[in-house]
C-alpha cells in the first residue's frame, strides 16, 4: 500500500533527529510520497533543503501563499519565479486567496494568483489552490482562466456537495484533510457523495490534525486516520483508498 500526502510543510521541523522520525513514522504508515508547498520567499530553501535529504520521498511545489501577497509581493514572486528555473518542481502552490485574515490585498492576491496561474501553464504544471473564505472569487479566476492546460488540486477542500461538483466539472481534484475526521464540519457527507476518482489525500501538516490528535501539531503520518475515514464514507477499504488516490495524485503531477 502507498498514501500519498499531497500537501505537507513537513519542512518546518529543522531539526535534523526529528525530522527523521517524522519520516520514518510515515514509512511506517505507508505513506512514502510527501508533496511540499513552500509559501513564500524565505521558505524555498526549506524546501528543497528536505527534498535533498528524502529525494525518493519528497516532491516540490512552489508558489506564493494569498497570506504571504503584502506589500512586498512582487520581489517576493520574483525570487520564487527564479526557483522555478533552477529547480525541478511539481506544482504551483500553493496559489490562491484567503479572505479570512485579512482582506486589504484582495486585488493584490488576485493579481498574484492570475500571474502564478501563467506560470502553470506556460511550464505545463498544475497548480495546487489556497482558498479560505473566498470560494467564489477563486472559482471566477478559474473560469477566466479555465484552458485545456490548466488543471491542478482544491487544497484543503472544506464547502458544500455543489462547490466540489463545481471544480470536479472543470477538472480539479478535491484535497481532503483532516476536517473530514471534526464532527460538524460536514465534510464527511460531503465525500460520501462524490467519486474516489475526484479526491487526492493530505495532512497541511502541522495545521488540521485529524482526529484523535486534534489539537496537538499534526504530521504527515497522520495521513492514515484521513484515509481510514474516507474509507468509511466511501464504504470501502483504506487498500482501494491508497490505490485510487495515490493513483489521482500520479495523474495530476505527472510522478
Ligand atoms: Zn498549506
């Protein structure tokens, strides 16, 4: 079996003891690819600093997170462009817009996404969303920029049965984290509904720690008690889970 965490900053840990049980637990667990987006700038050389260390584990995405776009957010897209032509990588990301903090960059993160959603496609990559609170206005960039190139993975997908048809119809995966684990959030029945075929699996490590350690920093091993859930609602075993999308996440980044 082989789980695929589509989303991790995994990265953040530095230290070299801990890093390395971090890794190893995920091995234990079955879950031997690892997808990391970096957010900004200074968080490139992370990065690939852990790519280095687990290269048959580790994947790189680059892109420039919605929270990191202030003032600042053209030299930060410069120095993350220059990544991208020096480095292998495997997705934009991760790219969108968050509402939720703070809304004063809104026509700034716009920008930001539209311009990082050309990189995509002029190297032919998906591109991995950050959205929060901002559903329709990431899903109007979308359709403007909708094209037979652009394609790529809903991080963190958190809305209703109609927004998720709505990316599935248009050709995005939907990432399923540890909120499908919170009673109340709703997500559950809202993967009960819609095709293995539309999901990719992820942790966003060290943030949304799936039940039964909500509430402590969560980690890439983790990963298995999403699957496990999203095994129940789909009333089949975590095998076909690992299989069909890890298999997903073979199709939208090309590895
Ligand atoms: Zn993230």
């Amino acid at each position: 079996m082989v789980l695929t965490d589509t989303h991790t900053h995994l990265y953040y840990e530095t230290d070299e003891v801990k890093r390395a049980l971090l890794i190893q637990r995920c091995k234990d667990n079955s879950i031997n690819r690892l997808f990391l987006p970096n957010v900004d700038a200074s968080s490139i050389p992370m990065v690939f600093g852990l790519q280095a260390s687990y290269p048959d584990m580790c994947y790189p995405m680059m892109g420039l997170h919605p929270c990191s776009v202030k003032e600042t957010w053209e030299e930060e897209l410069e120095a993350i462009e220059q990544a991208l032509h020096q480095h292998k990588i495997y997705a934009i990301g991760e790219i969108g817009i968050d509402l939720y903090w703070d809304k004063t960059h809104l026509t700034e993160q716009i920008q930001a996404f539209k311009k990082q959603i050309g990189w995509a496609k002029a190297l032919k990559l998906p591109i991995d969303i950050h959205c929060r609170d901002a559903f329709d206005e990431v899903y109007e960039v979308l359709l403007q920029e909708q094209d037979n190139d652009l394609r790529g993975i809903f991080h963190c997908f958190g809305g209703t049965l109609e927004q998720a048809n709505k990316l599935i119809d248009i050709g995005f995966y939907l990432g399923i984290g540890g909120v499908v684990t919170y009673k109340n959030a709703g997500l559950d029945k809202v993967v009960a509904q819609i095709s293995l075929d539309n999901i990719v699996l992820e942790t966003d490590s060290p943030y949304l720690t799936p039940v039964p350690y909500r509430g402590k920093p969560n980690e890439s091993s983790y990963l298995i008690y999403i699957a496990q859930k999203v095994a129940e609602m789909q009333q089949t075993d975590l095998e076909t889970v690992a299989a069909i999308t890890t298999e997903n996440s073979k199709k939208v980044f090309g590895i």
